[in-house]
C-alpha cells in the first residue's frame, strides 16, 4: 500500500509528524495538528472505483471492512496493520428518513444519521478506534511507549475511551473535578474498568494537569485535541453520502460544542470532492445551545475569530463549552461550505426532541439542538421544500432518561414541556377501558 | 413473488389464515399459532443463491433490504408491499469478537450478537417491524380495520411497539398494572406518545383485560403470542451466520423468559436446514435467571411440560417469568436443537455483567445471564475449547444504568460485587498524580 498520512500543522508551518508520535500541538506555533493525506497517490483510483470499494466493504463480513470508519481505511490511517485494528463495528448507521417529522415542516426530505447507534452510544466511537488503533501501532513500532490512554471528559469521550481501550486491554485514565460528576455520568468508564481520578480542581486545572502528563510522556492524550479522533469522524459525512447513493445533500445540521465534528464533516466532504466523488460541497448548519453559544456570537457578529465565553448549564451538557478547541477549523469549515450557525434555548431544544420523539426518533438533548435549529432554518426560508437535509444525530436517547423523564414530569429547568405525556389511571374494567380505546381510535383515525 | 406465508396451528390442528387476520390463537384448540412458508416454492432458488442475494442486500441503502430483517423478506412475509412496510434498519447488529472474555475462558471463538444496538435499544425491533407492516397492510387490504396496536408490558416491548407505532402514526396503548412500574421504565412508550393505561389489576388482570379488548376488534395485539413477532426475530440465527461467512456455529446461548426468542432462533436455523443453505443445526443454550426459571426446572426434572412458577424479582426483569407464553416452542426447539437449560443466580449475572463490561463490553443483566450461563458450561466441559460459541445480547446495557451503578456502588440486592470501581479522589498535584499513574503503568505492562 502506497497511501501515506501524516501529521501537520493547520496554519501551515513546515514540516511534517508520523502518526505514531505522541505529538498534539505544533511543535512551531502551538497550534493545532491536523492529517494530511497524499491525495495525488489517492488518485491512482478512480472516483468510480472509490465508490465500488466503499460499497463493496460496506456489506462485508471481513475484518476490519465492515466498519464504517476502517471501510475507509486508505483515506483515514492507510498504514495500521490488521491486527492491531480495535473495532467495534464503527458507523453503518441507520439514516433514518424522518417522513412524519419532515411531513410536519414542509421538508420531505428530511434524514437523521443516527450516530448514537453505536457500540458506546455515541459518534466518539468513530474517532477513538483510531486513536486506539494508531497508539497500538505505535507501541508495536516502538515510535513511543505510552501505554495509559487519558482524557478529561465527563461523558461521552470518556465512554468511548475506556470501552476501547478495554477491548484493546490498555489502561485509561478520566479526569475530572471532584464533585462535578456524579458516578451515574461516570458509570460507562467505572464499567470498562478506567481509572478515574477525581481531582480537587475545576476543568481547565484538570486540563492544565493533563498536558503536563502528556508532555513528560506519562500519557497519552485522547483528548479531541488529538486529530487521529477527526480522522475517524471524518466518514459521517462520507457515509451520509454513500447512504443516499453518493449524491451529496442540500444541508448538514449539526449539534458542536468543541467544534471538532464540524471540522470532521467539512474534511470528510472536502476529500470527496479533491479525489472526484462528488464536485459539491452540503451547506452546513453549526447547531449551538443559546447557554453555550461563541460560535454563533461570532458568526453573528460577522468575525473569524471565536471569543472564549463562560458557558452557561445546558441539558445538551456534552455541547456546554464556552472555550472550544476546534474553534479554527471549525471556522475554516463554516466558509468553505456556506455554512450558518443557529442557537436553540432549553426550551426549543427540549421541545424539539419531545416533538420528534412523538414521530419514532428517540432523540438525545444536542439532537434536539440541531432538530429545533433546522426547524428555525425552515421558518426562515433558509431550508427550501426541496431540500434534501441531514441532521446529526451525536447520541443516544437511551443515555438521557432523566432528561426525557423530566420533561414528560415537567420538572425540567427552563424548560415549558407542552408535549407531555403521563400513564393514566383506571379501574380494570373493559367496558371503561373499551370506551377509552374507541374515542383513541376515532382521533386517530380521523 | 410467489412465495407465501400464512398462519396456522403450532399443534397441528387443519386449516390456515391469512398473515392480515387479526387471528392470535388456533380457533379449534386455542393454542398457539405459527407462521408456515411454503417451503416448496423458496426452492426456487437454490441454496447458494439464496445466500449471495442476502449477501447482496445486507446493510444496503435500498429501502427497505438494508434492514437485516426486510433483507430477507421472501422468508418473512413474503407479500408485504415496499410501502407499507415500517423499518429502522433492524439487524445487521455487530457479532462481536469477544476476544479478551473468550481468551479467560479458553474459548477463542467466542462471539457476542449485539442485537440491543437497535433503534429502541433491544431485539424486539425485529418482530416489531413485522407486526405493525403486517398490520398497515391489513388496514389496505381492509382484512380488518383495527387501528389501536396494544400490548401489555413494561420494558422492550412496549418501548419497540410505541416507536414502531409512532413511525407508522398509528396509535398505540400500553397496559400495566398501576404501581407496579415507574414512569422511568416507562419513558420510551411515554416519549412516543404511547398511551399508557395504569389499571387497578395485577399483570394477570392486564392481559385478561387486553384478550378481551382483542377478541372484540378493539385493539389489534401486539403481546409474543402474535406469532408475526417470532418471524422477525428468527432472522437472528439467519443473521449470525451469515456474519460467519454462512458457517453455523457450535452453540448459541440465549437468555429467555417467555421462551419466544428460543422458538424464533429454532425457526431461523430450522429454515436454512429446510432449504439445504446449511446441513447442521448449532446447540442451544436456554439461559434463564434462577428467580424466574420454569424451563431449567422442567429439563432438569426431564419433564417435556414447563410448568408454571411464581417468578421472584430479578434484576434481569424482562425474564422474570414465571408462566412463559412460548414455552411449547421453546421445548420443541430445545429437543430439535440438542439443547440444554441452564441458571444463573443473582449474584452470577451481575458478575458476568461486570467481567464482561471490563473487557470492552456494555452488557445488560439478561445477557449477563447469557454468559454466566455460558462460563458454567465451559468449566463443565460442555463447550470446549474449540467451539464457536456465539452469546445473543438482547438488550443494551445503556437502558440499565441504576444496575450498573448499584453494582460498582455495593447498593445491589443479592450481589457481593468483586470488581466494583469508582472514581479516586486525589489533589490535582502532578507529582502525586504521576506516581499514581507510574504504578499503573508497572501494573498494566506486566
């Protein structure tokens, strides 16, 4: 195999870094790192044959091809031996045609990519096989020999790391302030066995400490600041594509806190296009909770630059940051695609995913984010009827049964349920009961 | 298409109805129904042909053969036409390699079926899809005009059903004894516009009230004795081994409680035996929670004839069965497929849970009955070292959070947890913090 990948800086300083180095900034400018592909040796496919070997792979059964992210393999890590390849069946997911959802707001086209689907119920899956793959390699190479995987991470990252590196049998490591998370939020990575250290900090000293870790070689960083994570997020925007016969949608909505993912979608379509697949670029919508919102106070305010913003508490906790990391790239993403940014309060979400819920989706918070931003988009004029739009869905419901209880009990901050829905109580009477299920069916039925 | 299927008698008794009939028990001995293909006409195909045109299908993007279970339609229900047809894109569930568990247990080919990595988080999606398809395609043909679907149950059932209903926009109602369940079981079916009926009765009353409502066209069923569920679910077995390039395993281990899952399994293999795509039918494991174990007691008596228990509380609640609805399929199963029953105890699934979840797996009680039960035939010898052992999961641990938390919080009833872990409090002092991940290192590179 002839295809290389590497790392570089993003703001273009020279020089180049293997994969395998346990590396995370720019050794120039400190800023960030991002993978470079050798797109002319990728050329030695056609487009035509690109799609048939993704499709080909996409039904098998043989290892590791049937993973959505290492289907890709050559435009993600082409290097990674076989067995080294800690899967979990990555990606695949369902793009679940919203008919009735998409019905109600004059879009009928109107898909979900069910991300959430996934072995630890959430899109991280699909960055961290690839870091925990590369590590892997990396140890086997000798190129370092950091063996504990870390992060700071509350939820979602910290899930997918320790299941990964628990299949792979390396030790993880989460770090948190003590007394920010509860062990119900922990419960994912106490489960898979993770060290978890509760540190007597808040989260940007839990940051401070694991750089400083990183930089003296006691760790290695899983933190989204790490691209290897991009690369594997990267292929929800491929895959989306494949699933509608690799014709590319009018728009991708989608719910960003550190931003990464927005990086990750704008490489994943930017590379269809370099090597020929498609020869358009979705627009994008950046999808922000109104309580943790820089991005849109920047698009809105018309500048490049993303100003660091104290977040305020969201149900979409995973997306409640006010300083986030990608914020560069995800910027470079916005203009190459056309891209807007829209904010949903707590009570647009929580009724967006209330109301999506009554059509068969079972919608985690940041879903509701992005859903109520595509709904204001559609108000707007800005989503036309004949718009063929995807929304992201980052997570599953099945994480947020407070979330959802609490709507449905009305006992959630901020939030005005107009959509709930409470058992019934009756006697154990047919005739009542009967009578009941007839007025039921005579609404339904009209 | 040629193919058909029709409903008839379990026992054998003469006649047949159409799949469209809202028909639930044999009308001459009011036992239980099964759905039968016409075996003659599937033979149009041969065996290799059969197995490349599921090939072809498998997890594709034309609606609606991507769906593990739609893909297979000619052995489902044939006659359903592409619109009226309600899917998630069931099946096509990860086998995963269960690597590092199999290595503990010398059992290298030890495979787990993640079929709770579904829409609704359990297997029960895929009889679901069948029933409400059917149904909508009853509603055309006007073979009958019940609109209301209705069950009693409270977990994956009534949480499947209400999704599957409200995809369909057609009403549904749960039944449930009131007081027995709190809203937070119920917050699917809640979430999805269900209409949940809390009745002054006890379960044996909910069921009695939802016979009547049936029997006078009132609701349509949607309980397992709906033998259109059972035709979903067989795909499983179809599935798996077709995930193992169309090599039938040495044994499957399923957990059970009203024993449906058992028969599907059993009419899976049955028909690939029937229509030469195999020669060999895998062992059975029938893996029940000991608080809830009439089958186990039956094969251990050598009894044919499961006889009801009182079920206790189990924290793999959605076995807990003391009357089990399939038990007369289950037997006939077992018989056919050299099986066996085996138990495990309170104490046993929730370890299973805990060994399983370290090595990368997230696994709910039911399936940690599954492997519990599967870790006792290993040490007896049963399953040797170099069979192919493959664990169904039918739900997702996601849906279990309080267990898991009780277990690593030493809360759970009847549980003396040996591998519990929580988070470590410690000052954020890097030194301090590096000799603790020095030592975990040291242990971990051993």
């Amino acid at each position: 195999m002839t295809y290389r990948a590497q790392f570089r800086c993003f703001s273009g300083c020279p020089g180049t870094h293997a994969l395998t180095e346990a590396i995370y900034r720019c050794p120039t400018c400190d800023g960030l790192l991002e993978v470079h592909h050798d797109i002319e040796a990728l050329r030695d496919r056609s487009p035509r044959q690109w799609k048939e070997l993704f499709d080909l792979r996409y039904r098998g059964h043989e290892f590791p091809y049937g993973s959505g992210v290492w289907g890709k393999r050559e435009w993600i890590a082409p290097q990674v031996p076989d067995d080294l390849i800690v899967s979990t069946y990555e990606g695949a997911t369902n793009l679940f045609h919203a008919r009735r959802l998409g019905a109600e707001i004059g879009v009928p086209e109107l898909y979900v990519k069910q991300c959430g689907n996934a072995h630890t119920g959430s899109f991280k899956d699909l960055g961290m096989t690839v870091l925990v793959s590369v590590l892997r390699w990396a140890l086997r190479t000798g190129a370092h020999n950091t063996r504990v995987i870390a992060c700071a991470s509350t939820g979602d990252t910290s899930a997918s790391l320790a299941a990964y590196g628990a299949i792979a049998g390396l030790p993880v490591v989460v770090l948190l302030p003590r007394g920010l998370v509860s062990p119900a939020q922990l419960v994912q990575p106490l489960a898979h066995g993770a060290t978890v250290l509760a540190l007597e900090t808040d989260f940007d000293g839990c940051m401070a400490v694991i750089r400083e870790l990183a930089k003296r070689g006691l760790i290695y960083l899983a933190n989204s600041m790490n691209p290897l994570r991009i690369e594997g997020q990267k292929t929800v925007g491929i895959e989306l594509t494949q699933q509608l016969e690799w014709e590319v949608p009018d728009w991708v909505v989608l719910p960003s806190g550190n931003l990464g993912n927005a990086a990750a979608l704008y490489a994943g379509f930017r590379m269809m296009v370099d090597l020929g697949l498609t020869n358009k670029l979705p627009r994008i919508c950046v999808a922000q909770a109104e309580n943790a919102n820089p991005m849109y106070r920047a698009f809105m305010a018309g500048s490049e630059k993303v100003e660091a913003i104290a977040a305020k508490k969201s149900h979409a906790s995973a997306i409640q940051i006010g300083n986030p990391v990608s914020a560069p790239r995800a910027m470079a993403a916005l203009k190459a695609m056309n891209g807007v940014v829209e904010q949903a309060s707590e009570d647009e979400l929580a009724d967006a995913c209330a109301r999506a819920d009554r059509t068969g989706l079972y919608t985690d918070p940041h879903t509701g984010v992005a859903l109520a931003c595509t709904f204001k988009l559609r108000d707007r004029g800005l989503i036309g009827s004949n718009d063929r739009v995807v929304v992201v869905s980052t997570a599953n419901g099945l994480k947020f049964t407070e979330f959802k209880l609490g709507y449905h009990e009305k006992t959630l901050a901020d939030v005005s349920p107009r959509r709930a829905n409470l058992p019934i109580t009756l006697p154990a009477d047919v005739e009542r009961i009967a009578t009941t299920l007839q007025e039921l069916s005579a609404k339904a039925g009209s």
